[in-house]
C-alpha cells in the first residue's frame, strides 16, 4: 500500500510536503491510502474525505486519521479530495486538493 498524506489546518486542506506525491498510476484498487494530520479544531468531528474524479464524488469515511481511496476516483489523470466534518448539526468542509496521476 501506497500513503498520500495531507494537512488539515482549519478549513484548509494541504498536501504534506515531505509525503511523495510523484508518479501515481491511475487504475489502482485498494492500494492508495490517505492519511490526515487534523489539528485540534477537528476533535468532536466525524470525518469524510471526499474524492472527486471528472465531476463526481466519492465520500469515504474516515477511520481515525486513515481511509482506502475509492477505486472509482482513481480512472483518469487528476482526482480531487477535500475533508467534511460532522458533529450534531454543525458541519465543516476543507478546500481541495488535487493529486495527479500518470495513466497506465
């Protein structure tokens, strides 16, 4: 398995600078796991990572700071992620990212 992983700070969502982001192929299934480094604000949150591939999205659920990527997200040379958060009625999005693959 492979592990993109991100930043979140607030409503902003960046990719981490030390992580490797360089010659993702597209097409890959249950390999690509992203990782989330939240800070406080983030606490009494649930959270998603949404993934966007050609306009449509894919929510996953995050599993403490973890989640697989959607296969369906991966098919073409750019995908998209942005964090939702959940707690009661209250909800918080982040800005995206976009992460670019090298078709197969």
């Amino acid at each position: 398995m492979r592990t993109l992983k991100f930043n979140v700070k607030g409503q902003i969502l960046r990719a981490d600078e030390k992580c490797n982001f360089e010659n993702i192929v597209a097409g890959s299934k249950n390999y690509l796991v992203a990782e989330f480094n939240f800070d406080r604000e983030w606490l009494p949150y649930k959270k998603a990572a949404v993934f966007i591939n050609e306009g449509a999205e894919y929510p996953v659920l995050i599993d403490g700071n973890k989640c697989i990527i959607d296969s369906d997200a991966l098919t073409s040379t750019w995908f998209y992620v942005y964090v939702v958060g959940q707690n009661g009625n209250e909800r918080i999005n982040t800005t995206s990212v976009g992460v670019r693959q090298v078709l197969r």
